[in-house]
C-alpha cells in the first residue's frame, strides 16, 4: 500500500491551461503539504492543511489553489500555467504540524508547460 | 541569511570512509530537525530526525546537533556507493513550517 500517493505522474500541457494534480495519504496523518521542486532541485513549501485547515500559505501565484476536502486528501489546482510552473509537484504528509517524526513524500508529478 | 544553507557540493568520499554532511539554520527557537536524501528523479526519503535534547545513531547514520553554534551535522560511516545522492536538511521554522536546504550532492567513488 502507497502511504502518499500522488497522480498523475507526469503532466504536459500548454500554457493558458488549467489543471489538478492529486494526493492521498493513508498514514492518518494529520497535516499534509504541498511543495515545488524547481531544476535546481530547491525543494519549497508551498501550501499545508491539518485537519482540513489552511495553516501555511507561502508567497505563491495565486493561479495556484489547494483544497482538502478531509484530512486524507489534498488536491493542487493550477489555472493559467505558465512555463516558470514547470517543476516537480510533491505531496506530503506529518503526523502534525510541527512535523512529527518526520514529512513522508510522494512520488512526485513531474509538470511540464509547453 | 538563507534560513536552511547547505553546501552544494558534491562531496566525493572513497568508498569505506566517514562523509560528513552539515546543515546551518538561522530559527534559534528551532526543535526538530531531519535529514532526508534524494536519489536523482525520485522523492526524498526520511533517514533521520533528532530532536534539540539530543544525537542520535541508526546504523550508519548519526545525527548532531549543535545548538550553540546553529547547525546540524550528519555523518555516514563507511560509505557505499549506494549512498551517492542528494542530502537535504529541514528544519522546521516558527516551530511548523518546513524549510529545506538545498542540498548536497554526495558521491561515493569505489
């Protein structure tokens, strides 16, 4: 069993274009991340729910929308991409907000805007 | 002054030897701290976590940390090439915001 599980894998699509990128964890985590892997490998936060709460939302486009419909699940929808939004997309999840025992990532989806 | 700061790298060990990796953070109030490592197109991995009240060793791995002087510090003994990959630190700021360095690149020569 996938404990993070992100979809799709991999992504292209052309500039203007919206679109979702999927998560689930099912760890019981109570708090879940978003983060963005540019080409130099600088992995930054982005967005964090706990418990279907909006908790951190750092300086992002707001073209970029999270929503948790439960603490399972946490979903990226992107509108209007453009070609500096091609990066690798990781979810994650903690045991709490304060990180816990650690951040267990999924596998990533590689976006690429064209 | 970058909150998390790695050295780049790449660090290159001989096979068998103690790769040293440190990890600076400027939160003072910071109590938790993890190391992951990144094989090249996969996702990063949990290897270790220590809190400030202390080191830790799992195996291979042991985690420090010195508080005094703000950084972290992990060392690998006896190096496989299998370790060759991408260490990040993070360490949590205002107590619940993931921060990561950005890395660096280990390279184990047999």
């Amino acid at each position: 069993d996938t404990a993070v599980s992100q979809t799709p894998k991999y992504l292209v699509t052309q500039m203007g274009n919206d679109k979702s990128i999927k998560c689930e964890q099912n760890l019981g985590h109570d708090t879940m991340y978003w983060y963005k892997q540019d080409s130099k490998k600088f992995l930054k936060i982005m967005f964090s729910y706990n418990n279907k709460e909006l908790i951190i939302n750092e300086t992002v486009p707001n073209r970029f929308s999270p929503k948790s419909p439960d603490k399972a699940h946490l979903n990226l929808h992107i509108n209007s991409l453009e070609l500096g939004d091609s990066a690798v997309y990781f979810c994650a999840s903690s045991p709490k907000r304060t990180g816990g025992n650690g951040y267990t990532f999924g596998s990533g989806t590689r976006l690429t805007v064209v | 002054q970058k909150e998390v700061e790695q050295n780049s790298g790449p660090l290159s060990v001989p096979e068998g030897a103690i790769a040293s990796l440190n990890c600076t953070y400027s939160d003072r109030g910071s109590q938790s701290f993890f190391w992951y490592r990144q094989y090249s197109g996969k996702s990063p991995e949990l290897i270790m976590f220590i809190y400030s009240n202390g080191d830790k060793e799992d195996g291979r791995f042991t985690a420090q940390l010195n508080k005094a002087s703000q950084y972290v510090s992990l060392l690998i003994r006896d190096s496989q090439p299998s370790d060759s990959a991408t260490y990040l630190c993070a360490v949590p700021r205002g107590s619940y915001i993931p921060t990561f360095g950005r890395g660096t690149s280990l390279i184990v020569h047999p």
